[in-house]
C-alpha cells in the first residue's frame, strides 16, 4: 500500500484545469448544450491541429470506429485485416457491421502490425477477398502508412487507420517527410478517442478525421440517425421544417458540453506531449541496460503508454498494487478472446503477439506524473524485476 499521505499511481490520469472547468461552464450557461457551435468549432480546431480536411465529432472512440466502417461500406460480405494486440473496438467495429476479422502478427520489435504479416495474408488469399485493413497506433507509436498505403493499393483496399494512442504523433515516410497522424495524406479515415487516459479528453468522445468530402458527408448523416436537413440533399423541400432520414444512422453525437472541454484540452495538447516524451525518455534512462525491455524510442511516438516487457509479470504486477502503482497490461491478445475463438477468425498462428503479452506491462504514464512518482515507479520495478534477464 501507498504511505502515508501518498495517493495511488495509476497507469493513466487526467488533467482538468480551472479553464477547463470554466469552458464548461460558459456553455452550461450558454443557449445550447448539445447539437450548437461548439461541435464545430471543435471539429475546425481538430483540423488544424492534424492537418486534415474534414473532422466528425462522435460520442466515443468506438462509436469513431463504428461509424468509419459504415462509410467504408463494410457489411456481412467484408473482410478486413487489423492487429490482435489493440482494444477489442478496433476488431468489434467489423463485427457491428457483420464483417469476419483476420489477425495478422505484430513486429515484435514495435508491437505495431507486422506488414510482411500482412502481405503474406493477401497473397493466401483471392484478390477481392479482403476489402480493408485497420492499423492501430499502439501505444501511440505511428504506423508507417505510406508503406501500408502502397501494399493496400496493391490489392484495392481502404485504410481506417486507429490513432486514439497517437495524438499528436506523427511519422516519417520512405522519402523523408514527416506526417502527423490524422491528416488524411494515407488513411482513407483515421480516428480518435478522448478518453480520460488520452492526450485529449471531453470526458468521452471520439473524432474521425479524414480528406474525402463523400466520407465526411456520409459520417455526418451516420452519426445523428442517417438524416440531413440540407437543402441539396433532400429528395423534396416543402418547408424550413422538413428534413429525410436517408439511411439507418445513429445517436452518436458529441455534446456542446464535451467539445467545450475538448477545445480547452486541445490548447494544452502540445505540451502534454512534450511532457510524455519526457518522462519516456526518463524511462528509458533508468532501464537502459536492466532486465526490463522497453519497446524502442521513436521520434513521433506520442507515448499514450510506456510499455516495458518483464519477467515473472505477475509478481511484478502485483507487487507495485501492493506499493500503489497501478500499473495495467495492454492488451490481452484478441484472438485468445472467446468471442473471437467462438465466432472465428482468418490467419493463422500468431507468435509474436502471444510472446509479447507474455510480459507486457504498462507503466504509469501522464502529464501530472511527477518526477518523484516517476522515480517510486522506476525503483519498484528494478526492485521486483531483479534486474534479471529478457522474459
């Protein structure tokens, strides 16, 4: 347990501000609490801050993902390939719309999906078989999606690339050129979640961002029920009143209230990032040379995580609980879940995730950490590891 006075660690925290409070507020008194300008203006400032060209405001990161594999049109007869070691959303996504789900193997040197993995699964495969690939950022270390952009070319398929570990994350493509996460340059659609762990957060809510004015107008109509009041859309307009309901959409908006504390957030997003690289480079220090192996530093990475891999986790895992570090393992493999063991899966034996779970642990990482709970977390890890060897 914590000393005395000492509150818990947690993996992840958030960071609230009087301004933040007081963003909130306003609109409390303001004349809209949903559905007014603060989404849109939200959704502009997300734009400017990614570089995209169109941004959609929704409830949450997974209903981000949901709606995105509507506009892509995935449906019974889909197949899409994402990574097992994500959240279970950004598989499940396929599943709402009835799609079946491949797993390809990660890299074991990043966590991310493994390209080669992936190729080697569309050539077992009849072209037309797969329609899409869904790339997951983990821990928010960017996928290289110029290369991923070539190879879905390739073969005719979408990319929803899952960046809700990336904000703010960017990486560096075959010619030298850096892309921020969310621009739209490679992804067809990218999306984000503001969870309370994020770099961002509106209590919940998500974004899905992307450069196609067809997509944007489809997830528009998608998220409030499939209806438009548009003037150029509609079939018929007797009236200021009228509106269509075009196609089965849903309630996935985001409330005034959520986006006024989002664009509060999203003025600190730049700094919160400049303090998680710090605390990874910290990190990295203190373990250079132990018996506890960090996934690799990367120029882009946002660091939603710092995952370090370690022997005998259990042990580890429940002795910084017993010293009030809450550390938290991310993510049980998706293809050992029993949903998916049940309904099925495509690809074959997937090594490289089930050995990377075999120690994962990730460490608390967020902007409040300080460095005095930093250096508890470092001396309880090397203490418990026993500065042993690789897991």
């Amino acid at each position: 347990m914590p000393g005395p006075g000492r509150r818990p660690i947690p993996y992840g925290r958030q960071e609230i501000t009087d301004e933040d409070v007081a963003r909130v507020v306003e609109v409390l008194r303001s004349e809209f609490l949903t559905q007014g300008p603060q989404i849109a203006e939200f959704e502009r400032e997300f734009c400017r801050y990614t570089g995209a060209e169109y941004a959609v405001a929704v409830a949450n990161g997974t209903a981000a993902l949901h709606l995105a594999a509507l506009a892509l049109g995935v449906n019974e007869q889909s197949r899409v390939i994402t990574t097992p070691i994500t959240f279970a959303a950004s598989a499940n996504c396929v599943r709402y719309c009835g799609g079946g789900v491949a797993f390809a193997d990660i890299d074991p040197g990043t966590a991310l999906i493994d390209l080669d993995a992936v190729e080697r699964l569309l050539a077992a495969a009849p072209r037309g078989h797969f329609q899409g690939i869904i790339p997951v950022d983990f821990a928010g270390r960017p996928v290289r999606l110029d290369a991923l952009r070539a190879l879905a070319d390739q073969h005719g398929l979408w990319i929803l690339s899952d960046a809700c570990h990336a904000l703010g994350g960017s990486f560096l493509d075959q010619a030298g050129q850096r892309h921020s996460c969310g621009n739209g340059k490679h992804a067809d659609l990218t999306v984000f979640s503001f969870h309370p762990v994020k770099h961002v957060t509106s209590g919940e809510g998500g974004m899905i961002t992307t450069r196609s004015p067809e997509l944007y107008q489809r997830l528009v109509r998608l998220r409030s029920h499939g209806i438009t009041r548009e003037p150029e859309r509609l079939t018929q307009n007797p009236g200021g009143w009228y509106y269509e309901m075009q196609e089965l959409g849903f309630n996935y908006r985001l409330t005034d209230l959520q986006a006024a504390l989002g664009r509060s957030q999203l003025e600190r997003a730049a700094a919160g990032l400049e303090r998680r690289r710090a605390i990874a480079q910290r990190y990295d220090r203190a373990f250079a040379g132990s018996g506890v192996r960090a996934l690799p530093p990367d120029q882009g990475h946002a660091y939603h995580l710092y995952v370090v891999s370690v022997r005998d986790r259990r042990r580890v895992y429940q002795g910084l609980r017993e010293r009030g570090i809450h550390a938290q393992v991310h993510y049980i493999p998706l293809h050992t879940m029993p949903y998916y063991r049940q309904v099925g899966f495509e690809g074959g034996p997937l090594p490289h995730a089930e050995a990377y779970y075999a120690g994962a642990l990730s460490l608390p990482m967020y902007p409040l950490l300080t460095d005095e709970e930093q250096d508890q977390v470092i001396a309880a890890v090397l203490e418990l590891s026993g500065r042993g060897g690789m897991p």
